[in-house]
C-alpha cells in the first residue's frame, strides 16, 4: 500500500485541488514548478544552508531520562522547540520562501492559529523584504498575545478575524479570500499539510528533514535507525508528517497520532478529527472533517490554539483509514498534567500541541527495551498564560 502523493494530488481517497476557477491558475503554476524547484540544485544549496545557519538545525536527539524511568522505556525527544521561532514551523517557511522567490512573488500571505506558523511567516519574509500579511482568529489573537506581538515587531500586518468561532479555520478561510483578491503577486504560505494540492505533499517534504535527522540520530544512539514508537500531535499535522515520512512504508515503526479530545471525545467540544470525523472537503482538499449530519461543518474546541482545526491533512486522513497510523486523543486536562511532568522530570516547557503527544504515552505501553520518539514540536512559551490560568501557578 502507497502512502505517497499520487500525480493527482491524492494520498487513496483524500487530497486532489477543489479550488475556486480564480485559483485554479495559482495552483497549476505551483503544481508545475515545485518539483522542479525543490530538486534543484541551487534550491537545495539554499535550504540546507539557512536550515543550519539560520534555523540551527539539526535539532538534538535526547534521551528523556527521568520520563524513560517514569514509564518504563525509552524515550527520545526530537527537539524541534529548539529551532529558530520557537518550533518545526520554521522549517516549511524557509522552503516556502524559497519558492516563492523562485516564482518571483512579492507579497506573502498566511494564516495562523497558535501563532508559531505566524511568527515562522514573519520571520522569514523579514529576511527576504518581502511584504507579511498574517490572518489569524480573533479568539486565538487573544489567548497567544506574544507571538501576535511578535509578528508585528518583525514587521507583518495581523489581521484578526472575527467569523466563525475565531479560531484557525475562520483565519485560513480569510487567507483563501485574500489570495482569491491578489492571483499574480501573491504567495500563499499555507502552515500545515493541509489545503490544495501541492501543499499537502510540498510541506510535508520540507518538513521530512525531521525524520531524515531521527534516522541518522537514532543509529548513532542505539545502532538501528528506526525506532519501535513514533509519536507526534495532529492538528493539521506537520510537524507528525514531517517525522513520519521517512518511515511510512516502515512497517516495524508504530506512528502514533495524538489528537485534541478537549473536553471529551462525547462531549461535544472536541477536535479529534481522524477519531469522529467524515469524509468531506475543507480549503481544498477531501479529508476527514467534523461535521453534523448535514454536512455542515462543525466547530472544534481545544485548550490548544494548533489543534482546533475540523480537519486534517489528507496523508493523515489516510494513515488513520487504513491502520498505518494508531489514533489516541487525549483531553485537555490529561495535555495540562503531560506538560506538568515533562516541565518538572526534563526541565522541558512543552507546547500545548506537544503536551497532547506526550499525554498519549500513559496510552500506547511500550516495552522497557523498546525506543520510543515524541516530535518535541515546540516550546511553551507562548501557552504560559494559559499553563498559569488552568495550573494554578
């Protein structure tokens, strides 16, 4: 079974390009040119170099010792809160970027709910002088004021939205309009594998860099370069994508997808998606999405500002349809209580997106000689305010 991007866009039932007939051309141009550009050699040279000058990476392997005796394993964090801005994001916008300035765009557009992707955004159209515009919701601009500020001091315009329910899916829903008003100079730098195709494929290759670095870490650390668990939290998911790709047809790796059951996967205030979702289409693509039983979109709820998308990409859609991924959801209180231990054992403030990944390790019990990976997706900086609030601290 092929858990690869087929040539129209699709990862089995889901994917494909359902865009407006006024996107359609800005989708054929990056649906021609990505490959091309990505493969290429002064593309690569590029990359590589402002992955390791710029964003710092690789990002370090470590060996959780505290939270390995804590439940009886082995544990590895692969440390992507240790890359420039804070997250994995950085490492889609620097691709991103790059093609945009291949394809001789101008303006650059993105939406952002946590306010990593963002900030990511930001950072790098302020190394290329390129004009940022970010869509966010008015809900999440509230509960993630310092990456908000953040993106204003490097220079993005932040546009808060009030639809919906505020939150990530009202803010890539204005994005979609903004590109639909400004075709040719626009670039829209969608944060997670999600959307249209190429996106889902394309930000999945950048971020693959994440497992390609596992590979080699883990065989220097424990002599075979795969490890027994892989887990990694799931919004859209990304940062999971990105340390899956090198082991989807690696039947000895368990991927281990951690959801937002928010208050209760019956509870009504839910993200888990993959869990309770239905097939339909969202900005773009057919996916799994919360829905009623009229087809009308649901709105989600996590504690989680990441997390709270009625999708998810399509490669994750897939994984989950066909067993390749196991899917557990944890609340947002057992996310509160997994940040809580990982803080006090590792000395490691976790992102709430993160804390929902390490909450599913009291779920999947792994053996004590078994190698387990958590995607360490990002730092908490910016959820101190809400660790504080729900906390008690």
């Amino acid at each position: 079974m092929s858990f690869e991007v087929d040539q129209k866009g699709f990862y089995g039932e889901f994917g494909g390009a359902y865009v407006p007939e006024m996107l359609y051309p800005n989708i054929k141009e990056l649906e021609e040119n990505y490959l091309k550009i990505i493969e290429s050699e002064q593309f690569n040279n590029d990359f590589r170099m402002l992955l390791k000058d710029y964003a710092g990476r690789p990002t370090p392997l470590f060996r959780a010792q505290r939270l390995s005796e804590h439940f009886g394993t082995n544990i590895y964090l692969k440390r992507e809160d240790l890359n420039h801005t804070g997250a994995h994001k950085i490492n889609n916008t620097i691709g991103q970027i790059l093609v945009a300035r291949h394809l001789g765009k101008r303006r650059i557009i993105a939406e952002t709910g946590a306010g990593q992707h963002g900030v990511a955004t930001a950072t790098v159209c302020a190394l290329m002088g390129l004009e940022c515009i970010v869509y966010m919701g008015a809900l999440d601009v509230e509960r993630q004021s310092p990456n908000v500020k953040k993106m204003k001091m490097l220079g993005a315009e932040v546009i808060a939205v009030h639809s919906g329910n505020k939150t990530l899916k009202d803010a890539t829903n204005e994005a979609i309009r903004d590109w639909i008003n400004h075709p040719v100079e626009t670039h829209y730098i969608i944060g997670s594998v999600v959307g249209p195709h190429p996106y889902p494929d394309m930000v999945t290759r950048f971020q693959s860099v994440i497992s390609e670095e596992i590979k080699v870490q883990l065989a220097e650390r424990t002599g075979r370069d795969y490890p027994d668990y892989l887990v990694a939290c799931v919004g859209g998911g990304s940062n999971a994508a990105g340390a899956y790709y090198h082991y989807l047809a690696d039947e000895r790796v368990r991927l281990i997808s951690a959801e937002a059951a928010g208050k209760g996967l019956e509870s009504g205030m839910t993200a888990a998606t993959s869990l309770l979702g239905r097939s339909g289409i969202i900005h773009g693509s057919r996916t799994l999405l919360m829905q009623d039983e009229d087809g009308q979109i649901t709105e989600p709820y996590s504690i989680s500002a990441g997390l709270d998308y009625p999708g998810v990409g399509p490669l994750h859609a897939w994984l989950a349809k066909t067993g390749r991924a196991t899917v557990y959801a944890a609340t947002d209180e057992e996310a509160l209580q997994a940040a809580l231990l990982c803080t006090r054992k590792e000395g490691i403030i976790p992102a709430l997106e993160t804390a929902h990944a390490l909450a599913v390790l009291e779920k999947i019990e792994p053996g004590r000689e078994e190698n387990v990976v958590v995607n360490l997706s990002g730092r908490g900086d910016k959820d101190m305010e809400t660790y504080i609030d729900k906390l008690g601290l």
